[in-house]
C-alpha cells in the first residue's frame, strides 16, 4: 500500500478516535450534568422539606406552648354573674354602642378596639377615661365580647399588664343571648332620651 494512503488512514483513524473520546466526553459530561442537577435539586428539596418541617415545628410549639386563660361556658358565667362575689370583674370588650344595647348583668366596658392599652394606664388616667375604677391585678377578670375573637385578643393583652387571674367566655354575648341570659339594658340620660324624643 502506498505510503501516502496508508498516512492518511492513521490519521482518519486516529481523528475517528478523537471524534469517539470526544462524544464519549461530552456525554458522560451530560450525564454528570444531569445527575449532579438531580442531586443539586434533591439537596434543595430536603433543604425546603427541613425548612418547612422548621417552620411547622415552630407554629406547632406556639399552638401547644398555649398561655391563654381558661375557656368558661354559660352555666359558669352565669354562675359568676350571679354571685355578685367581689374577686371577679366581668369585663365587655365590645365597642360602646354595642354595650349600651345590652349586657351581661355587672359588667364593665373596657372597649377591645377604641381602647386597647386601657388596662396598662394607670389608676387615675383609668378613672379618667372611663368613669370607674381600674380593677386591681389581683382579681379574676372575666371577658367576654360578641362572639369570642376580641375577648380572646383583650385576655391575652390583659397578661402582658400583670393580670394573671384571667377566665375567658368562650360563647361570649351570642352564647349568652342563645341561652337566654339575663340582659341589662343601661338607662338613657336624660339629655339623651330628650334629644332622642325630639329627633323622633
């Protein structure tokens, strides 16, 4: 065989060769590629998995780690209405208006709303405010709202003011209003009841 033609074979040998290992190459690079993408992708799925499980973690042991007062129902709030015993104060964080329409017998309008901060005033600017006395921190302050959101949200402000004692109305005014409970209906002033005649 020529000498030439024999050269030329090697190299298209030798280039077929190269064109080989090359593919070869790149396809074990591809795959490579793909697996460390897939194990890049799984890394970052059991990253986000543990995050989440962090974050579940965490709400979980704020619901358990539960500070709030205990829940009362009808029979002992009305119990508590009727005894007229001193160490409690029932305490309506509804709105005034809502207050003014009717309450629960011997209960105190401490708005959860218009006046949330109410309680960490001290004595005199409470008195000022609201006409009465502020309740010391050593009774049980009971509180109810319409439905039971706002009492909840008042109780647990009432904590962070030192109030330990604390019952929460889990039915709060409607519970009350289904079972047929005493209301108390404040008497208008006269001004008021003057003012509301005319405008009639």
């Amino acid at each position: 065989m020529p000498a030439f033609l024999q050269s030329t074979r090697v190299v298209a040998r030798n280039a077929l060769k190269s064109s080989a290992a090359r593919c070869f190459s790149n396809a074990v690079l591809r795959q490579s590629v793909r697996v460390g993408s897939v194990a890049h992708h799984q890394n970052a799925r059991l990253s986000m998995a543990g995050m989440k499980s962090s974050v579940q973690l965490r709400k979980y042991t704020v619901i358990e780690s539960d500070a709030s007062a205990p829940n009362i129902d009808f029979s002992k709030m009305k119990e508590i209405a009727s005894s007229s015993d001193p160490k409690y104060v029932i305490v309506d964080v509804r709105e005034p208006d809502e207050y003014s329409a009717g309450h629960i017998p011997h209960a105190i309008n401490i708005p959860c709303k218009s006046s949330p901060g109410a309680l960490g005033l001290d004595p005199e600017e409470f008195k000022l405010t609201f006409g009465f006395d502020k309740p010391s921190a050593e009774k049980t302050l009971v509180f109810y709202c319409l439905a039971g959101v706002r009492a909840r949200m008042s109780e647990e402000l009432a904590a962070t003011f030192g109030y330990e004692n604390r019952l929460n109305y889990i039915g709060s005014f409607k519970d009350w209003l289904d079972n047929h409970g005493e209301i108390v209906v404040p008497a208008k002033a006269p001004e008021t009841a003057k003012k509301a005649k005319k405008d009639a």
